[in-house]
C-alpha cells in the first residue's frame, strides 16, 4: 500500500482522452510510495441544490466526496475548453466544494493538461487555480506540465511515449510528493 494516496481526476469523459493518457503515465511514473486511483466523473449529475435531500448529496456525489475525503491528494488533469476548463470538471469541483465538509477544503493538488493546440493547457489550468483557490486547496505551483501538440506525445494506445515530457511529468511528480509530505507536516 503507497504510503500517499492520491485521487485522478482527468477533466475530459472522452474514451480516448489525451487527459486520462496523461493521468495514465503519471500513474506509470510515479516515485516510490506513492499510487493514484483514476476517478470517472460520468456519473456525477449536473449540479442543482433541489437535488440534496436531509442534507444528503446524491450517491455518485457522495461517492466522489468519500474518495476525495480518503485521499491525500488530487492529480487532476484538464483539457482547455474555451480558454477554461470543462464544464464536466467545474461541475465536480462545485460540488465537492459544497458545505458542510468540503472535501477541498486544504487538499494538496497538482494540475497538470493536455491538449492537441499549441498552448498545453495554460489558460484553462490558470482557471482551475482560480477556482481552486476558493475552496483553499493548496495547489503545487512549479513545476507544470503543459502538454501541447499531445497527439505528437502520446502513441496510438494512449500511451506518454514522448521522453521530454515524461521527465517534466517525473519532476512535477516528485516535487508534489514533497510538497504533500510538507503540508503533512504542518
């Protein structure tokens, strides 16, 4: 059992997501002591408060809350959608940031995305911080991992074959299980 535990949340439900590949490689490139489950976010419904019940979130959101609650951290990686991020990934954090209890609520988190343009996920991962920062989940800042041209970088199964980016992944790797130890410590 890894000593840290982190939950992956990839911002994209396609099946052949360049996003999920790269929460895949970062699974393959991890230090030692360290493991990560990849969270789907399908289930999860839109959010709407009318569906809180005795002060109960439906199970799918439940569910996701239990798994960010349990973990020791969040490895969530999107892709750029109109110069912010997915609809499907706000909505989760919408919910998870919802009273009481937010499961956020000063969770380390490494942001890292993918995308098939030219520009790796800047905007969108600025916004993800932004609202990050709202629940006070403490973000890793440095190092990033913008992946840009991702159809270059990965193989046809979806694979991180590019060495370039797999030392950018294995450096933001490390310096999150650091950063995790030390805000442990705190």
């Amino acid at each position: 059992m890894p000593d840290i535990h982190l939950m992956g949340i990839s911002g994209s439900l396609r099946s052949s997501s360049f996003n999920t590949a790269l929460l895949r490689a970062a699974q393959e490139l991890m230090p030692e002591g360290m493991g990560m489950e990849i969270y789907d976010l399908a289930p999860i419904p839109m959010y709407d408060q009318d569906l809180v019940k005795d002060g109960k979130f439906p199970e799918p959101v439940e569910a996701m809350r239990r798994k960010m609650t349990e973990s020791d951290g969040l490895m969530i990686a999107t892709p750029e959608y109109n110069f912010s991020v997915p609809g499907v990934l706000k909505n989760a954090l919408d919910w998870a940031s919802r009273p009481p209890d937010s499961p956020l609520e000063g969770k380390p988190a490494a942001i890292m995305g993918a995308t098939s343009g030219n520009f790796g996920t800047v905007r969108a991962q600025m916004h993800l911080r932004q609202v990050l920062l709202y629940s006070n989940t403490h973000t890793l800042r440095k190092p990033e991992v913008l992946v840009m041209n991702a159809a270059e970088k990965f193989d046809g199964n979806g694979r991180l074959v590019d060495e370039t980016t797999r030392d950018f992944l294995r450096q933001m790797l490390e310096a999150y299980q650091e950063w995790i130890e030390r805000l442990r410590v705190k």
